[in-house]
C-alpha cells in the first residue's frame, strides 16, 4: 500500500502509478477538501482480496476509505484534463475528477 497525504502528491506521480492498481479514499474527507484528501493505493492480491463483508478491502477500512478509481481509469481522466487545457492546476483536476464521479463519463471541453 502507498499512503498519497493529499491530492497534490497522488497528482505529481499520477504517470508512474500501476495501472493494476486501486485508489481508496474517504468519500466524506473527499467532499468536503479534495485537495487535502489522503489517497492510498493498493495493489495486488494481498491488499486487494483480503475483504470485510460488504466487500471493501480490510486494509482500505483500517484507514476509514472506500472505493475511489481505478488507477487506469484514474489516469484516463488526468490525461484528457492534460489534453483540454495543458496549463491545469490541482482545481481543474479536481473538476475533471467530480464530474466523472457524478457522471460516470469524461469531462470535455467542446
């Protein structure tokens, strides 16, 4: 597991993240300061299948965290933000983010 303390550090290495892996984090914490959010990544079978009745990983719940991305989609959605406006801060990302969340689709500049 790799513990990110805030969306910023998660951003900064968002290209070298495993693509097999899975982000969690504390979906109340998330709404209320995204950018202060602590993120963790699990990866591989150990971390990942070890599960409580509802189906969350053991791990995930030691630290109060749910459910986030999954790395690959979790970049996907950095990358088209890169692409709709190469000059993005942590707020844009965080738009682009929220909106896939809320509508299980990409954001797009049209």
């Amino acid at each position: 597991m790799i513990r990110y303390k805030n969306f910023g550090s998660l951003l900064a290495e968002v290209d070298n993240l495993d693509k097999f892996g899975t982000l969690f984090a504390c979906k109340s914490g998330w709404a209320e300061d995204p950018s202060n959010t602590e993120i963790l990544l699990l990866l591989g079978d150990d971390e990942l299948e070890d599960l409580d009745e509802r189906g969350n990983p053991v791990l995930a719940n030691k630290y109060g965290a749910s459910y986030f991305f999954d790395v690959e989609i979790f970049q996907s959605v950095i990358d088209l933000q890169r692409k709709n406006n190469s000059k993005s801060n942590v707020n844009d990302y965080i738009h682009a983010i929220n909106y896939y969340l809320e509508n299980d689709d990409f954001y797009e500049v049209t």
